[in-house]
C-alpha cells in the first residue's frame, strides 16, 4: 500500500476514535463506562 494511502487511514482512524469519545462524554455515558471498567478488572484478579 502506499505511504499516502496509509497515513489518510490513519487520520481516519483517529478521527473516527476521536468522534466516538467525544459521542460518548456527551451522551454522559463516562459514568456506566467507568463502572463496567471496575467490575471487569475486579473480576480478573478474582475479587467481584
């Protein structure tokens, strides 16, 4: 593939990362996020 081709996907792969945090923060989902995040990682080291 070439380099141009490569770095357009790139700016577009950010930038579609980007639009969907910023989706999120105004969906107010951050909270429901943040509170799966702590119950998936209390779940692997064997706590939850």
């Amino acid at each position: 593939m070439k380099r141009g081709i490569q770095n357009l996907l790139r700016v577009c792969g950010i930038t579609a990362g980007a639009a969907m945090l910023c989706l999120g923060v105004y969906r107010e989902e951050t909270e429901a996020i943040l509170h799966k995040a702590v119950k998936i990682c209390l779940e692997c080291i064997g706590i939850g």
